[in-house]
C-alpha cells in the first residue's frame, strides 16, 4: 500500500469572474520512506497539491489518500498536525521536523512508539 497516494486530482480558481485550472488529473504515489520533489514553475499548483495532501484544500476531483486514509474530515481544532499532539492533551506539543514522521508513523500502526 502506498504511503501517499494522489488520484487524477484537479483543482481550480475563480478570479475576477475568470476560471483558473491549477491541476489537472495529477496523479502520485509515495511509498514509505521514499523521498520526492514536487518542482514546476511559479503557480504551477506544487503549493496546491500539497495543500491538498495536507488535507487544508479539497480538490474539485480526483482523491487523495495517506496511509489508506482520507485526510478529510479534518481533525478537530486543536490537533491541526495530527501526531503532534502533547500526550493525554487536546492541544499541539513540541515536535521537532525529526520527529514528526515519527510521531506520524506511530500513530498509524507503521512504527511503535518509543519506550
């Protein structure tokens, strides 16, 4: 199973009146530990399509999943980096980049926790 997995993915805007087509059926899988870039020019949809990943924007079509999983609906306020949070606390604790995929890999079942 792909750790990322985007799905003919499009996204547009609307902008004084005009229609804007940043993605158009973009299509991706990750696995789990391998690296990539996401590189094109200025307003080319990278921002975008991370948004999307991150589950902050919802694309017009196509789907995205991580870990086999929607990141919609959104976590609840308080847990906008889901894996971040302090142990037994609604609220986001300190997490350094380091420990972040970590946290994520923890959270669902990929890696144990450390003890």
């Amino acid at each position: 199973m792909p750790h990322i997995e985007v799905t003919d993915v499009a996204k547009s805007f609307e902008r004084d009146g005009r229609t804007r087509e940043v993605l158009r059926r973009v299509s991706l899988s990750v696995e789990l530990g391998e690296f990539v870039s996401i590189v094109g020019a200025m307003g080319s949809g990278k921002s975008t399509l991370l948004g999307m990943m991150a589950g902050l924007v919802r694309p017009d079509a196509g789907t995205i999943s991580l870990l086999g999983e929607s990141p919609w609906p959104r976590p609840p306020v308080g847990s906008a980096f889901p894996g971040t949070e302090a142990p037994g606390r609604g609220s986001p604790g300190r997490c350094t980049q380091a420990q972040h995929p970590d946290s994520q890999a923890v959270r669902h079942g990929v890696a144990q926790a450390p003890a």
